[in-house]
C-alpha cells in the first residue's frame, strides 16, 4: 500500500508500505544531531521529513538536509524517485 493522504500536509498512513528499493538506499547517520544523508543506487527526486504527528516539516530536493531547525526526537522520511517512493525510514535527532 502506500501513503494514503498527502495532500494536507499530513502524513497519515504508512501500513503495510514496501518498496522494491529499500535496501538500495540509506539514511546516515542515525542518529543525527545537525546532518542527515541520503545515498542510493538510482536518483533521489525529493525527500519529505514528517514529525510522528505526521506534519510535514519539509520537502528537500537535497541529499543532505540540515537538521539544525529540528528539535531532539523520532522523524520520519520519505524518499522519492522517479517511480514514486523508494524508501521509508523512521530517523532520530538528538540534540
């Protein structure tokens, strides 16, 4: 399945999400305390970063993304690619 809504800013389902890319791309480190980095095998369209409220806090065509705005606490990533998303990844910040 995937991402049921979006389009409020509000990510509110993640059930049963899998992709055929997930082992093809990472989130470093993790945790993180001011960076986060993104690798994967093929392009990265965007990133999006969701709070566990499942507010998204930013949307980031950028492999890296500074964490700097962010307070200590378990965020969420969505990585897209060109056939939708590539890979879901619950990381955390400490400040």
């Amino acid at each position: 399945m995937a991402i049921a809504d979006r389009s409020d800013g509000y990510l509110t389902s993640l059930d049963q999400l899998e992709t055929n890319y997930s082992s093809e791309v990472s989130i470093f480190p993790n945790p993180a305390k001011n960076l986060i980095s993104i690798s994967a095998k093929m392009k990265i369209d965007f990133v999006e970063i969701y709070n566990m409220k499942g507010q998204l806090l930013l949307k980031s065509t950028s492999t890296e993304i500074g964490l700097e705005d962010f307070n200590s606490g378990n965020y969420i990533a969505v990585i897209f690619g060109r056939n939708g998303i590539l890979k879901v990844e619950k990381f955390v910040v400490i400040k």
